[in-house]
C-alpha cells in the first residue's frame, strides 16, 4: 500500500505486526513438527475410516427448529465427526454455518452442564431446584420494584409452534410486550 506521495510506508502498524508474528509462530511452531520423526503418513486404512469400530447415528441439528439432517459419527458413546444427511427432506445434504459447527459446541469445554452460582468468588455447583428457586424470587422482586417491563424475555429458534405460543401467554402474564426472538439478536 502506498502513502499520498507515492511510496511504501516505512512504518509497520501495530495490529500488521501481531498478524505477521502470529504466522511466523505458527509456521516456526509447525516446522518443529515436520523436522523429526514426530508425524508420519497416514495408511490407506486410515485415511479410508479414521474412527474404527465407530457408528453413523443418523440425528438433526439442534441449533433452530429447522431441523436439518445430521449423520453423527459415534465411537465409544463419543461424537467424533459429523457429515451432512444427504437424503434428509429438510436440508437436503447442506447444513448453515451454525450446524457445520454443531460437533465443536457439544464438545466445548465452556459448555455448561448444570447449574453454577458463584459463591465466594467461586463457582459452586447447585441444584435445578434451588437454581429455578433462587432466579424467580429474584425475578419477581425485580418485577415488585421495578414493574412488569423490567424484563426482555427472548424466545428461542427452537421453539415449536405450541412452546412458542406458551411462551407468549407466559409474557403476556409477566405483564409485558417486551418479547423478541433470539435470531434477530
């Protein structure tokens, strides 16, 4: 790129600088690989079923109610790959950005799986019970103090058409019109 007179700038920009020390970090962290006996080619066996003894459990995208088609990939009760259900009625062999990654947020290590409260600085592990509790009694003291409109309920790309008429009337008795879904956030 060229300055307003003509030539190249003798200057590197801070956020360029980052860009080009994180590649050569990785091509120098890479080559590390490559340069000993550390990686080997792949058979032909491996490459033609790199999961032996795994199962393709044909399932749907979870992500929205479209309902996408899914052939998971399951070895040991594990999910370990995922491909597209080409003969699925909905998706037909093709999935949105968010089902392509369905796999990476099933096995996310931020994935929470029950419910957490901070204690102390510390995350402590509760009950469901004790969590709907404590989260009502908090939401209907905000409801006595602030008024019905203190809360924005957003519905879920998930819903069915019954959950989704549900969840109005439960808005609609909160005392509220402030509903939205959660695509359009």
């Amino acid at each position: 790129m060229e300055n307003a007179q003509g030539n190249a700038p003798s200057k590197i920009g801070r956020r360029s600088f980052l860009k080009l020390a994180a590649i050569g970090a990785g091509i120098g962290a890479a080559s590390a690989f490559t340069a000993g006996k550390s990686l080997r080619a792949a058979s032909a066996e491996e490459i033609k079923n790199p999961f032996p003894g795994s199962k393709r459990v044909k399932t749907i995208c979870s992500i929205c109610s479209a309902g996408c088609g899914i052939i998971a990939e399951v070895q040991n009760g594990v999910w370990v790959r995922q491909d597209v259900a080409q003969d699925h009625p909905i998706s037909q062999g093709s999935h949105c950005c968010k089902g392509i990654d369905q796999i990476d947020l099933i096995k996310s290590k931020q994935r929470v799986k029950f419910p957490l409260k901070k204690v102390n600085g510390e995350w402590k592990r509760i009950t469901w019970d004790q969590a709907v509790d404590e989260i009502s009694a908090k939401m209907l003291k905000l409801r006595a103090e602030n008024g019905p409109d203190v809360a924005m309920f957003l519905g879920s790309a998930k819903f069915n058409l019954q959950q989704a008429y549900y969840f109005r009337k439960f808005t609609a008795m909160w005392g509220t019109n402030n509903i939205d879904h959660v695509a359009r956030v």
